[in-house]
C-alpha cells in the first residue's frame, strides 16, 4: 500500500480535488481511501481524472474545465456530491492499493504440469503468483495501460503473467539462472523474455 500526503482540497461541481504532496503511483480508474481530511472528502473513492492545471468545474456538456495558465502538480480528481470548497491547505492522506488478481497459484502450477503442489511448493506456488501479478500489472501501468486489478484485460496478458510465474518458480533455489544438474553450460533466465513481453504488451513503442 502506497500513502501520500495531502497538502490542498477544493471541490467544484460535484467533483473533489486533492493536491499531494509528492508524486503517485495513483492511475485513472484506481481505487483511492482518503482519511484526515474532513468528512466531506473522506472515504473510498475511484480516480476520475489526473489533472495538471486548476479546476474550474464543468461546462454545459459535463466536461471539465482547467485554467492551463495555473499549473498544478500532484492532483488527484474523483467525483464527489458535496456543496462547493474553495482551495485550501489542508492535512490528511490518500491511500492507493492496487492488489491485482490476474492469475492464481494453480494457474502456475498447471503451467508447469508439475502434477499435484506439496504444501511447500503450494506456499511458494501462491508467493509467485501474487509476485507475478503485482509486477506484470506495473509493468503495463508502466507502458501507459489502465487495467483492472481484478480482471485480466485480455488471455494474452493472462498467459503472459502464468508464464513470468512459472518463471519465478523455476528459478527457486538459483541466483541468476535456473536451477540444473548440468554442469556444462546454464539455463539462461527467461522470465521477461521477448514472448512473455510481447502478451503483456510491454516495452511497446511510444508514440502520439
């Protein structure tokens, strides 16, 4: 769990900005719980907008209004039924938790076709998964994707998370490489490798 500082309110037409005080990890879409504040913006909200400028309100069609002469860093938008609040200083925090659930222990171990888990490798089968979900749904945060946490966007990026999982697990016990008895040569590690980056849709091209 991520907490961030807040450090200014203002609401205007039925939508909450919070400014923060440093930098998020906080997406479109995303889940939020704000205490601290006061009781008209406490509580658990979904990310609206990410603003950069001041917020003005709606206009006639709903959209919402900015003043690009005003920047402001680090807000966070979400709607919010309230009677006005102009811009204040303010104290409290948000909190933001993006536990993704893609794929499940048993997901890897059919993957691997390693038969029935003991209660060992069952533990370590679940750590990888969780493992597996909470980077692979990063990376594509990191690639500009908004996602659900609970649900796989698509099956690609489901056997892309399985495969990076199996990955994990396979590389129990080793430093830098897969686990082998031979001597002669070693196992290159492959859980990021271009097929599994080509699933999740990572490392694509950035362009306007």
């Amino acid at each position: 769990m991520a907490t961030y500082t807040v450090t200014h309110k203002y609401l205007l037409d039925d939508y909450a900005v919070l400014q923060l005080l440093t930098p998020s990890e906080v997406v479109v879409g995303g889940a939020i719980t704000v205490t601290g504040v006061d009781a008209t913006f406490n509580g658990s909200y979904t990310v609206y907008a990410l603003p950069q400028y001041l917020y003005l309100g709606i206009d006639t069609e709903g959209d919402l209004i900015y003043d690009y002469q005003v920047p402001i860093q680090n807000q966070v938008l979400y709607a919010k039924t309230a009677s006005n609040v102009d811009r204040v200083a303010s104290t409290g925090s948000l909190a933001y938790t993006p536990v993704c659930t893609w794929i499940t222990a048993t997901n890897i171990e059919d993957w691997l076709g390693i038969g029935t888990a003991t209660a060992g490798d069952a533990a370590f089968l679940t750590q990888c998964a969780a493992a597996a979900n909470q980077f692979c749904y990063r990376r594509r945060q990191e690639s500009g994707y908004i996602d659900s946490v609970s649900t796989s966007p698509s099956s690609d990026v489901t056997l892309g998370t399985i495969m990076y999982g199996g990955a994990l697990y396979r590389q129990r016990g080793s430093m830098d490489q897969f686990a082998s008895f031979d001597g002669m040569a070693t196992a290159p590690v492959v859980g990021l490798s271009g097929m599994v980056k080509q699933l999740l849709g990572i490392d694509r091209p950035q362009v306007a």
